[in-house]
C-alpha cells in the first residue's frame, strides 16, 4: 500500500491539475498568477511535493477554490477510481518490475492523463467483473505474459541447475532419481519426509504434499508416482539452493497471497524440470529424432522414458528447448481436463509463444472443437482399457489459413475421480519448421481440417459438431445487414 503521505501528495497533485486544467490553464499560466515556478508545480501535480501552507492558500486564492476543498482526500466522481486504485495494494501486487516498468512511472502516467486513464482502468475493471477475472487469474495471465515475452527460457535458472549438479555430484546425462534428490534434501537442508500424515485427512486427496517451514517437515502422499515425487524433491531443492523465502506451502497450491509466490513457484518448477530434463541431453536427442523421414511413435516415446519424469513435464520442457536450441518459436502448450461423462473439456492451462496461436482459451463457455488431438486422445483414454494414449495431428485452421502438428498425450488423473487430463504442444509448420523436422512431410500423420469452438467454426458438414455455428452465424448476419445498408445508401447518392 502507498504510505499515506505518498497518497496525500498524490490525490492533492491531481486536484491541483484538475482545477487548473477546467480553468483552462497552463502551467506557465498558472506560475504567473501565483508567482510560483512552473516545475515546483509540476513536481506538485506529479505528486513529488506537497506544498506548506502559505502556498496552499495562494493556490486557493489564485484559482478561487476553497482551501478546505484542495487539502481534503476526497476526488471527484470522475477521479474517485484512481483514488481507490492509488489507496489499495494494486500498484504494489502487480509485478510491474517484470516489465521494465517503474511505479512512479505509471503514477506519472496517471498524473498526466487522469481522467483517460480513469476512463481505461473502469474498462479494465468492467472486462475483469464480466469476465470472472479473479485476483489468481490476473497473476496467472501476468505470469503467462513473462514467460511468452522470454520464449519461456530462463539462462540464470538454466546456469544455476547446472552448478547444483557439480556441487552436488549429480550427473546430468543419467536419468536422475527421487532417492538421489531426498538424500540431498534430509543430509544437506535438514528436512524430515513424512508419507503418512496426508492419508489420515480424507479431504485432503488432491494434495501431493505440504511442507510445514517452522519444522522443515515436507508431509508427501503416498500415492504419488516416482516421476512425480522426484518433481517435488527437485522443487524442494530448488526453493532451498535458491535461497527462496517466499513460496507456496502446498503442491498443487490452494492459495496463494502475492505475484512473487506465484513466480518462485514458477521458477522452482522450472529448476526442477531442467534438473530432471537436462538441457544438453534432450537437445542431443531430439536433434537426432527430427532428422528422422519417417514419424515414429516409438521413437518419441523412447526419448521421454529415457527421463524420470511425468508426460507433462517432458513436454513442458520442450516449450523450454524448442524455442532457444532450435529456433521454433511459432508454438503453444495446452493441458485440458475432463470429467467422465461430462460435455464440458476445460483448457486449465496454455502458453503461446510468440503470438496467440490459433487454439485458445475462451471466457464464453463455448465448446471446443472435438476435432482436436487434445480431445481425441482424452476420447481415447475413456473408451479404452489404456493407462496412457497419443496423438500426432496436423490441425489445418480454416480461418485463419494456418497449420500445426501436434503432439498430445493423454492419462488419468491420479488424484482425482473420473477426472482424465492430456497435454498437447503444437508448432506451427513454417517453412523453418519443415527443415527442421523431416517428418514432417510424412504422408501417414493424419490431417484434420479444425476450428477453436464449435461456435466459431466454419467446417461443414463436421460429425464431431456439438453446438450449432452460433457465433459465426450472428457475425454473418451482422456482415449482411451492413451490406444491405451500404446498399441502400449507394442508391440514394
């Protein structure tokens, strides 16, 4: 929060301008009838300096406003927004650092233009309340931006898992175990790992674990995988040799009180991932995989068993490597969830790098075209006896006229009921990408011509449709009105 003699000069500098932009003033008209210099007044209205009280009152006198009116906190109707906004935690929750942007920036911003930005912020707010934009999703929208705008790949984190490794005589080209990880983690930080505290709290089944900082106690469920309890080691001992304080206490996290917990979870997840996953070692084998004429599923498989890890992080790691090693930036990573028997696939998590790819997230529960290898593999899962499934797709958009393959795999989730999730991560086919990966040009790799929801869509004669074309249809009709109009309008001239 702003301390209150920061909100005081702040709140006076932008009545001061408001006044004096209403009276039609200038600075330098102001400074002359005043007798006042013109930059210790503008160091007012930016709210650098908050004038005495012989200088309130000439102000009050020069430009005929109350003396009681200038000093008090109270904005008018049209600046009572920023007021708010200036009064709360926003300026300071928001990682404005992150962007290259200084807070006394954006104050300056809003010192100079307060009644547009006012404007801007209330369709900012009317967005987020229309939206069901809660406080997480904006962390989680500003976090997304952070790895996009550094095509999701982080030297520093990748530098520091490398000098862990020699410190800790881990050799990156082996497949790293969970057992090598928690020796490191009970003989160097002291920790005491628990597996039986979380099966006595039935709620608690969707937890994988929770550590408890006053004991150094990290309570882990016993139904966890190995891939996955070597992610958590890996996490753990990232937060410790990274010196993190400020961090989330549960994985997968509850809550979490500000951005910075949000991007040391982050961090620490990749720390884990280039850890388990090393960066010399995938680059090596994916070079010799896309060299290959021919797709080959077994192939693929061959290189993510070679890591003790999830699906999830093997592909996660991908949007880590692709873009820096080999130059494919033109990509997104998506992670759907589905409820047994539901109609309803939830995008619970996608990164675009570069652009916003064609398959996005939507906010107008529309539904997502079943033509995609996302679904097709959840689809898979539930109508067969298979633990795990897999799809290669080249996904032709209509509109706009792009192509992508795409790589998903699909497995239950083993925390939750009837719940199954895929993860899919597709790259554009550009001339680079065709270079790069021979396979490519394979005929056998199904093609399917797809939208983004069924709403949207203007494939015809789709069997896998479930909704009509409503929103396209409504833009249609839109378009042949305006025609009509322009119609009549053209005969009249």
């Amino acid at each position: 929060m702003l301390i209150e003699d920061e909100y005081i000069r702040l709140i006076f500098g932008l009545k001061l301008k408001q006044i004096r932009t209403e009276k039609k003033l200038s600075l330098f008209g102001l400074a002359k009838l005043t007798g006042l210099s013109k930059s210790y007044l503008n160091e007012i209205e930016k709210g650098k300096k908050y004038p005495k009280t012989d200088k309130i009152s000439l102000l009050s006198e020069s430009l005929k406003v109350p003396y009681d009116h200038l000093v008090s906190l109270k904005l008018d109707k049209n600046l009572a927004p920023i007021g708010e906004i200036l009064q709360s935690k926003i300026l300071k929750e928001i990682p404005l650092d992150l962007f290259g942007i200084k807070e006394n920036n954006l104050i300056d911003i809003i010192a100079n233009a307060p009644a547009k930005v006012n404007a801007f912020i209330s369709t900012i707010i009317k967005i987020a309340q229309n939206y069901n934009l809660t406080r997480e999703s904006f962390f989680l929208a500003s976090l997304r931006s952070y790895q996009e705008a550094h095509n999701n790949y982080f030297e520093e984190i990748e530098e520091s898992v490398v000098k862990f490794a020699k410190a800790y005589h881990i050799d990156l080209n082996k497949k790293i175990l969970s057992k090598d990880l928690e020796d490191i983690l009970t003989e160097e930080f002291n920790y005491t790992i628990d597996t039986e505290e979380l099966s006595k709290h039935q709620n608690l089944v969707v937890l994988r674990t929770i550590y408890i900082p006053k004991k150094n106690i990290l309570l882990i469920s016993k139904n966890i995988s190995e891939a996955q309890k070597t992610f958590i080691f890996a996490k753990e001992l990232a937060y410790n040799y990274l010196k993190t304080e400020n961090r989330l206490y549960t994985f997968p996290w509850i809550k979490f009180e500000s951005f910075d917990q949000v991007l040391n979870n982050f961090i620490a997840s990749y720390f884990a991932g280039a850890l388990i996953i090393s960066k010399k070692s995938l680059t090596k084998e994916l070079k010799k995989f896309f060299d290959l004429r021919q797709w080959k599923q077994a192939d693929f498989e061959k290189i993510i068993q070679k890591y003790n890890c999830s699906v999830e992080t093997f592909y996660q790691r991908l949007t880590n490597i692709l873009p820096k090693q080999f130059h494919i930036k033109n990509l997104f990573f998506l992670r759907f969830t589905h409820q047994f028997n539901s109609n309803t696939f939830r995008l619970s998590k996608e990164l675009h790098i570069t652009q916003q790819q064609a398959p996005h997230a939507n906010r107008n529960n529309e539904h997502y075209c079943r033509r995609w290898v996302s679904l097709k593999t959840i689809q898979e899962l539930e109508s067969t006896e298979k633990t795990a499934t897999f799809g290669l797709q080249i996904s032709s958009y209509k509109n706009p006229n792009n192509e992508y393959i795409v790589f998903s795999s699909a497995t239950p989730d083993p925390f939750r009921k009837n719940l199954n999730r895929s993860v899919s991560i597709g790259l554009l086919l550009s001339p680079h990408l065709k270079k790069k990966l021979r396979f490519t040009k394979d005929e056998a790799i199904p093609k399917k011509t797809v939208g983004v929801t069924c709403e949207t869509c203007a494939v015809e004669n789709c069997k896998e449709r479930i909704a009509e074309p409503s929103t396209l249809n409504r833009q249609q009709q839109y378009i042949e009105i305006s025609n009509t109009v322009n119609n009549i309008i053209d005969s009249y001239s």
